[in-house]
C-alpha cells in the first residue's frame, strides 16, 4: 500500500512508536456485543446493590430513632402467661423459683380471653383450647447461661422433634406444676418514633423492588441463593433404625423384658 521508501522514512518517527497506542485505543473504544451486555448487566446489579444499602440504612435510622410513650396506653387484646402458683409464692423459695420462671416463661397472645385455635373433627372446624408449655433450653443456652447447680437440679436432659424433623438436646424443668397460667390484658404502652421523609424514600426503594421482583434478585447477589433451605440431619424418622449404634449386650437385655421366656443364643 505505501512505497518501501515512505515505511523507512517513518520507521524511526514518532509516529510510528504511536501507531500501538492509537491500535489500542481503538481496540478498546468499541467493545463486542457480549462486552457490552456484561457491562449493562454489571451497572445494574451495582445499582442493585446501592439501593439494597441505601434500604438497609434507613431502616437503621428508622429503627435509632426509639419509642415514645404512648398516653393513654391501649388494650390490643390479651396475653397468657406463667407466675407462680400461690402457695409456692407464699414460700421462702418464692423468689428462688421465680428467677427460674423468668428463663423459661412463654407468652401468648389472643384476641379474646379464651385462647382457642380452629381445628377439623371429622370434616367439622371446632375451637380447642390452645396449648402453652413452659420453654425448653437447648443446648447452646444451656452452656451459655451456666445455671447454679441448684438451679441445673430441676433440670433434666431430653430430646425434642424440631419443625425441620430434626432431633435437638433440650433441658426440661422437671417441676412445672409449681406454676400457672394467668391472663391480662395486653396493654401497648409505647409507640415507635416516625420519620416521614425516611418511610417515604423506603417505600419507595419497596415499591420499585416488589414491581420488578427484584428481591430475590438482591438477594442472590449478596447471601448468593434466593433463599433459606433447611438442610435436613440424619435419616428420616420413619425410615431409623432404633437399634443403630447400640451395643450388643443393651439389646438383648431389652428383648429379654420384652419376651423373657424368648431364648437368646
């Protein structure tokens, strides 16, 4: 294309020492089609980001801001929980017991005073009587709250079905009759401090993100899954084997209580 002369007369020029520079700007000045899309997908989920942090620290602030007292306070139902029965709050351990209560007590809410939960009977729905059982301890508070061994002596170690089907090492105390349940009215005595600017501006980030079904998006990106999966330990309980594990002599120590005329060999 150019005489042999003009390439010697511009070998030893400048610009002939530019022309890499000019190659690569040019080379990075247009970009392919999937450069492209990965720089449009990557601004989004950066701006994705942004708005998740931005969502995060108003509900921060809105959460700093506190409660107010709320006057006169208002009644939203009732609540059940445990005291203790009167003769043993008229007891020299009164007080004793009572600071066990106050680690494993419940609490419960209704509507109205009978604590009831609807149910099927033979096709029919009926109202039972809700249950309420003092709280168990599990093992990782057990360790934590290293209870005086006057207080560990009413405790007893047993094991509990989680709702993932799961065996868990529980404490259970071992006296509960020394206490009752009573019910009160649920009195809401404070109301949470409120920001307009900062609700408006997250209900904002809210509407935008449930539109577009971005939730998930967001959080695969910063939990990297689109949500929480129970992962299930052991077999099955209907599939176990009550035998797995146990020594020889402990199981035919058991079928001979069972059966003690069967015969072991």
């Amino acid at each position: 294309m150019f005489p042999k002369t003009y390439l010697l007369s511009i070998k030893n020029t400048s610009i002939w020492e530019n022309m890499g520079n000019v190659n690569a700007f040019w080379a990075g000045r247009f970009r392919s089609a999937r450069q492209r899309k990965r720089a449009v997908k990557s601004d989004f989920e950066k701006q994705l980001r942004k708005l998740g942090k931005e969502r995060q620290t108003l509900s921060d602030q809105l959460r700093k801001l506190g409660y107010e007292p709320l006057v006169p306070p208002v009644q939203k139902g009732f609540k059940r929980f445990f005291v203790l029965r009167e003769d043993v709050a008229r007891t020299p351990r009164a007080a004793f017991f009572q600071e066990i209560l106050d680690k494993i007590n419940t609490v419960q809410y209704s509507d109205t005073r009978k604590f009831t939960k609807t149910r099927r009977f033979m096709g029919r729905k009926i109202k039972v009587l809700k249950e309420q059982l003092l709280d168990s301890i599990s093992l990782y508070e057990w360790h934590k709250l290293q209870l005086p061994a006057e207080q560990a002596f009413y405790f007893e170690q047993a094991e509990e079905l989680t709702a993932y089907h799961e065996w868990r090492t529980v404490f259970r105390f071992t006296e509960p009759w020394r206490f009752r349940l009573k019910i009160a009215p649920n009195l809401i005595t404070r109301i949470r401090i409120k920001d307009a600017v900062l609700e408006k501006r997250m209900d904002e980030i809210d509407n935008y993100m449930e539109r577009n079904f971005l939730n998930g998006k967001y959080f695969r990106l910063t939990h990297g899954a689109a949500g929480y999966y129970s992962h299930r330990i052991g077999e099955k309980i209907r599939y176990s084997n009550p035998l797995k594990n146990k020594p020889l002599d402990w199981i035919l120590e058991m079928a001979r209580q069972d059966d003690p005329e069967v015969v072991l060999s």
